[in-house]
C-alpha cells in the first residue's frame, strides 16, 4: 500500500494537501485547498487497490471516472457537490466540497447519557429523506447509510450526507480485479440490511432500512449489535426509549427483514410519518345529561307546526346538538316552570258561571217575592 499524501503536497497543479482527516478500508479523504478557485477548501478522496499492486488498471480508472460522472451529476444543497475525478501517480481520486460539521457519531460521543429526542429525530428524518428521495429518483442507491456518513452542517444545522457507497462498490470491483458490473457486498455491518451484506443487491428499501436503524442509534444511544436479537432475527429497541407509537411503528416497518414488508419509496414513509394519523381525532363524544343546558332539563312539550320562530329553533337545537336540522326544524318547544292554575281550567270557569247564574236567580226571586208581598189589614 503507497504512503498518505505529505502535507503540501500538489494534485493536478491546482489541489494542496492541507491535512489527513480520516482512513479507511476503501482508501484515505484529505481536507485540501482548491488553488483554482481562491484557496477555496475541498475534501479528495483516495481510493486504494487492496490486492493486486498498489495501483489499478488503466481500464479500472476508466470505470472509476465513468461511474463518478453519475455523482458529479447529482446536485442537492445537502450533498457535497462531486467537482472531479482524476488519476495520478497511479491512484485514484475525487474531489468534492467540504462541509463544515460534525458527523451524528461525534455529536452522540459529545453527550453521553444524551440520546436524541423524538423531536429531534423527527426533524432529522424530516430534513433527510427528500434527499434520498433525490437521488434514488435518479437510480442511485447511498448503500452506506450511517451516522458516521451524515454530517451536522455548521451553517445552517441541517444534514448532510456523505460517502456514497456507489463509488465504494466500483472500488470494490476494481480491487477484486473485475470490471463487469456485478452485486458486490458494499454496506456497514449492523446498518445495512441482509440483502445488502448477503448477495450485494440494494434497493431503496435498503437505504430506508439503513436509516431506520442509523435512528434507533440517536434514540436510544447505543450500538446497533446491542439492539439486534440474533435469535429472532429482530429489532429489540423499544425498551431503551419512549417514543410515540406512530413514530415506533414507521421506524419498525422500514425494518423490516424483507425488502417487500418495508416501505418501498420514500414517499410511503413520509406518509408514514406526516400522514392524517399523526395527530388522531378524537372520537365525537355525546353529550352527556351533567353537560346539558338549563333549556333541556326543563319539561318540554312538543307540537307539530308548520312554521318554526329562529328562537324555538334556537331552543330545540339546545336540546340535541347532534340531531340534523331537518329533525327540529318543523318542531316548536313550550317551556314551563310551574302548573298550571286553576282560572286556566275551562272546567272551572263554567262551574263557576253556573254557579254565578244559579245565585243571581235565587236573589232576584227573593227581592220580588219581598216587594210583591201584600200589606197586612190595618187594626181598628
């Protein structure tokens, strides 16, 4: 394997090498300063033949630069835009823009004991998965979903994402020494799902699958291995956090051990998470008697009429609320507080006339019989 890049050393006549930021399996990424365009700062990948030599075929380069063309195309302010591709010394490289952050994995090492919210991983599924949706609209699958590939921008605290994994794939079949297009196991271990690490085959389900699980890491904060159940081949999370059973079911379902029982686009989990059951209505209630208006507690007594006021109107729908309008419409309400008296009974009254009439004729015989009465003889 050839030696890193010394500091200050010159790519292509246009590219300084500032410093080392990391190592890996696939090769090493130098944060560089781009002389063609004002010192502007940009991160080179190399890419390293593990077998085979230390350098690649002049037909491995052609592959590389072809399949690289396909990310340089690709443009989202929330990926590193791809400036380049190049060859030298027989190594491979590529250029792209350097984001200012810090990956999901160092901000979980800088709060321990700290996991993220629901609301905190809500926002971060919000602000991500439009971007996957980006790029598998165009046939491209990330493949290396993980929070050690997402980076907090500084600028603006949205996410980015990072090391797709569609490079490291051709890199993988450069290294095995085989041009052909062919399923190769490209894919972090714990992250990415079976199919993926099994037979190569990755579909968006696959990335769907990589980022439910990059989400149970910032919930609960801990490793993948620590929530995989090898004995039912299943997640085993929920014990460690809280969350909403509607944010638990959507992160359970892009899951899923098989490609089809998860969601297949990424529009079906945001559905999932956005969708009119996010935020249930609750079940309309009946009224209950405690809860009635004074109106509805009185006696009532209703009549058909063929015209209703708008204040017995009024006064019926006090008495249902849930009824339709049709059912009071034609309806008239008589309220009454007391019984009703005795001068109201018809009854009554003709008793009382009679007995009126009854009086008024005895008395007026008696003052006739007095005035007709004859004068008694006088005494001599």
């Amino acid at each position: 394997m050839q030696p890193a890049l010394a500091i200050g050393a010159l790519l292509q006549n246009r590219y300084r090498i500032v410093r080392l930021l990391g190592q890996g399996g696939f090769g090493r990424t130098y944060l560089t300063k781009d002389q063609g365009r004002f010192e502007e700062e940009c991160v080179i990948k190399e890419f390293m033949p593990t077998t085979g030599g230390d350098r690649f075929s002049s037909k491995a380069a052609q592959l590389f630069q072809r399949e690289a063309e396909i990310l340089y195309q690709i443009s989202h302010p929330q990926i590193p835009q791809f400036r380049a591709s190049f060859e030298q010394d027989q190594r491979l490289f590529l250029v792209q823009d350097h984001i200012e952050g810090m990956t999901y994995r160092e901000i979980l090492n800088q709060r321990p004991g700290q996991a993220f919210s629901e609301t905190e991983v809500r926002a971060f599924l919000g602000q991500l998965l439009p971007v996957l949706a980006h790029i598998h609209a165009k046939g491209i699958i990330h493949r290396d979903i993980s929070p050690d590939n997402i980076i907090l921008r500084r600028s603006d605290q949205k996410p980015v994402l990072i090391d797709f994994g569609v490079v490291k794939e051709v890199v993988t079949r450069l290294q095995t020494g085989t041009t052909a297009v062919q399923a190769t196991t490209v894919g972090k271990a714990g992250y990415a799902p079976s199919e993926q690490l099994q037979s190569g085959r990755a579909y968006p389900s696959s990335d769907l699958y990589a980022l439910a699980v990059t989400c149970l890491v910032l919930l609960t904060g801990k490793e993948p291995h620590q929530l995989f159940d090898d004995t039912t081949l299943g997640w085993q999370w929920r014990p460690f956090v809280q969350v909403s059973d509607q944010l638990a079911a959507t992160l359970d379902r892009a899951l899923s051990y098989r490609p089809s029982d998860r969601y297949q686009s990424v529009s079906e989990m945001l559905q999932a998470l956005q969708g009119p059951g996010s935020v249930p209505s609750p079940a309309p209630q009946p009224i209950a008697k405690t809860q009635q208006s004074p109106v509805s507690e009185m006696r009532t007594v209703a009549v058909s009429s063929p015209m209703t006021t708008p204040a017995t109107t009024a006064g019926a729908q006090g008495v249902n609320r849930s009824a339709p309008r049709t059912s009071v419409s034609r309806t008239k309400v008589m309220t009454s507080s007391k019984p009703q008296g005795g001068l109201d009974n018809p009854l009554v009254l003709t008793a009382m006339f009679l007995g009126a009439t009854a009086l008024a004729g005895v008395g007026g015989w008696a003052t006739v019989n007095y005035v007709l009465k004859p004068e008694p003889p006088a005494q001599e």
